[in-house]
C-alpha cells in the first residue's frame, strides 16, 4: 500500500476515534453524590437522597420528598513520572462537568404508602462524551486519569419492608463506541473511505440492601456489577487490487469498573452521623486497556494453532478500600441547618510493580475529602445547598526497570502526583 493509502486509513481512523472524545466513570475515581464525596465515598449505610442511587438504592426509600438537584463538579491532575528511558505523560484534561440528580416518591396507598422510591443521577462533562485513547504500552501513562470523564447515568429504586428491611437496586449505565472504517478502491481508482461509527451504552447492575438496629444505628451492603465501556472500530481494506489486508480492530476499553461489594455501618441518629465502612474490589478480571489489532478467525479445524498475538494480562489483583465520614449537625435559625462534613479513604492500587517494557502507572492513593451542606425549611423556602472538596495524594512509589523483561534499560522510575476536586450543587424540594 502507498503512502496516500496509508494517509487515507490514518485519516479516517483518526475521524472515528477523535470525533467523540469521552473517558469514563468519575463515581469510581472520585465518587458520585455530594454529601457522600464529603464524606470519604461512604454511603452504603448512611447515603441520603439522590447519593443513594449510587451509593446503596435501598436507602432512597428513606426519601420521601420530590426533589430535584443540580450541580457542578471539576478536578484536576498533577501527575508525575520521572525516570531514565521515560518521555513525558501525555496531557490529561481536567474534568468539568454538570450533575443532575432526582427523588420520585411512588404515590402508592395502603401497605406500600411512603414505601417506595425512583432515583436517578446523571453526569454530563461539558465538552465531551467518549473517549478512546490507545497509546503504547512503553509510553507512559496513568490509566487513573483517563477514566474520571464521562457521561454516566444512574437510576434506581428502593423499597422500605418494615422492621428496619430496606432493599433496592437499578443499574449503572456509560457511553462506548462502536464503528468501522472502510477502505475501497472506487469506479475511478482512487482510495476512498466510508466512516461509521455508533454511541452505544454499557450497563452494569446495583443492589443494596439495609438493616436498622433500633433508631440510632445501621447497617448497609451494596453490590455493584462490573461496568466496562469499550471502542472498538474495524478498518476492512476491499478493491485494493492484489493487496490483500486482514480486517483491523482498533479496539480496546476506555473504562473499566470492577465488581465490587460495600459493606457499611454508621450511626445515623443525632446531631453526629459516623460512617464507617470498606469496599472489595475485583481488578483481577481487567483484561487491560488494549485489545488484540489482529484476531484469529473461527477455524474448521479446532486443532489449527492461533498465532495472531495478544496483549499481555495487566495482572491486576483484587483490593479492599477502608473508608471512614462524618457528618455534624447545627442549626442556625429556625428552619436552617447547616452540616459540616469530613472523611478519609485509603485506595490500594490493583497495579503490579511495572519491571518491563509496559508503563501502566498507578499508585496507592490516600483520599481526604472536606464539605458542608445547608438545609433550608419551612418558614423559609425547601432549599438545600451542599459542596465538597476532595485530595486524592498518590503514594510515591518506585519501579525498578530490568531490561532482561523488555524494558528499554535498567534503572529506576518514580512516580508520584495528585488529583484535587471539588463541586457544588443545589437541591430544591417540592
């Protein structure tokens, strides 16, 4: 193939993958609801309103008020890896971004009066929808970062059983992309490219579950499905004469969410609300963030070897993240309220030590989160009001580089850095 086929490949490649620019999951990265942010990501025991659509839908049927919330949501990056052999990270977009949030209360009768609840929760980033970034696995990268922006959806409903039994579940939803790029040779002779590609969503299932113990404690599980948002666009060379080329998958995952299991306790009665609480995390099942260009067809014969390669396993392994909040409550006025908030998470990194030619960076992070919220009743107008802010400081962490692994060289590389992030919205109840 020419150089002008190959300019008219890259272009319409190029076309595909940039046209739609999303990454993905800020409610793993940074977590989703303000009140729970602050509060160190709890939230499985002691999520409230529209925090619970994420955190654990069984508590939206504490809920029983229509609301309707809007907010604004940012964080930035300050990422470093130093080392010989490294060329520098690529840019990293700050992540800015609206939410919206709602509270339905089904108007049921009867037993299931005051029982019942639909909520929902959206994250749109202002200037993008998704994103598919391939780089190579020796140009150094922190997957963190690509994974913060992205439209995400959230809707659930919970249910109160009596005798201190709620339960709840929903789904959790992202945009991927799907598309093929066509290559042919038309009636003229010249290269032409035919460009189709489809936004397309993932899902993954939430359950939660709750227990009162008497009025002043409780207990909350949530379960939340892996969640995974892929690209995947195939170049077909037709027509090209006796140039005979395999189809191409560009292809990989943009974001990756493991299934994961929160457990929680918190006292949830009195002016000082305390949570505490961890969450398993199964990164042994990510596949990693390429995958296979060229793939092996279905062949006639089962015994015929495949010899197309693959990735290699990122070898991630599973991790349990401790977390801890608190919420203080204290009235201003008559009809006024105003919260001050606090909490701590410790997120083990999943990454093994990076020895070889791959630079897929990640560290432990320590994730402390401060934030108010004002309540405003009646005398005065049904209003809420609530902001976070929130460091994600990366452990320094060293990799010793061996050559005998495929690395470009032995020697050391350190990495390092942070995330800061903040937000703000408002609540309005009807």
């Amino acid at each position: 193939m020419g150089r002008g086929r190959f300019t008219s490949v890259w272009v319409a490649l190029s076309a595909t993958l940039l046209s739609s620019q999303v990454e993905a999951s800020p409610q793993e990265v940074i977590g989703f609801g303000y009140r729970s942010i602050a509060m160190g990501n709890t939230g499985a025991a002691a999520g409230e309103g529209v925090d619970a659509v994420y955190a654990n839908p069984a508590l939206l049927s504490s809920s029983h008020d229509l609301a309707l919330q809007v907010g604004l949501v940012g964080a930035s990056f300050g990422l470093s890896a130093e080392g010989a052999g490294l060329g520098p990270l690529p840019p990293y977009s700050s992540l800015r971004a609206n939410t919206i949030g709602g509270i339905l209360p089904l108007p049921f009768g009867g037993v299931l009066a005051d029982r019942v609840t639909i909520g929902l929760g959206f994250v749109t980033p202002f200037d993008v929808v998704v994103r598919g970034r391939i780089l190579y696995p020796e140009k150094p990268q922190f997957l963190l970062a690509d994974r913060v922006q992205s439209v995400a959806v959230q809707a659930a409903v919970g249910m109160d059983l009596g005798y201190g039994i709620r339960i709840g579940g929903g789904f959790a939803a992202l945009a991927a992309l799907t598309g093929s790029v066509v290559v042919a040779t038309d009636a003229s002779g010249r290269i032409g490219t035919v460009v189709e590609d489809t936004l397309v969503a993932s899902y993954a299932p939430i359950f939660g579950a709750s227990y009162d113990i008497g009025e002043a404690y409780r207990v909350g599980l949530a379960v939340r499905g892996e969640l995974v948002a892929r690209f995947n666009v195939v170049i077909v060379a037709e027509d090209l004469g006796q140039i005979n080329i395999p189809p191409m998958n560009i292809s990989g995952i943009a974001q990756y969410d493991p299934w994961q299991i929160a457990l929680e306790v918190a006292r949830i009665d009195g002016p000082w609300k305390v949570a505490i609480g961890a969450t398993y995390k199964h990164w042994s099942a990510y596949p990693g963030p390429v995958e296979a260009t060229v793939r092996c067809q279905d062949a006639d014969d089962p015994e015929t070897p495949c010899s197309a390669p693959v990735p290699p396993d990122p070898d991630y392994s599973p991790v349990v993240a401790p977390r801890v909040g608190v919420d203080r409550a204290m009235p201003l006025a008559e009809g006024a309220t105003v919260q001050l908030r606090g909490g701590f998470a410790f997120e083990p990194t999943p990454a093994p030590e990076q020895q070889g030619r791959s630079n897929y960076f990640d560290n432990h992070r320590s994730v402390i989160s401060l934030g108010f919220g004002l309540e405003l009743a009646d005398p005065l107008p049904t209003i809420g009001f609530d902001g976070f802010a929130q460091l994600h400081w990366l452990h320094p962490r060293s990799h010793d580089k061996q050559a005998a692994l495929g690395a470009a060289g032995d020697g050391e590389v350190r990495t390092s850095g942070f995330i800061l992030a903040g937000g703000t919205a408002a609540t309005v109840r009807f």
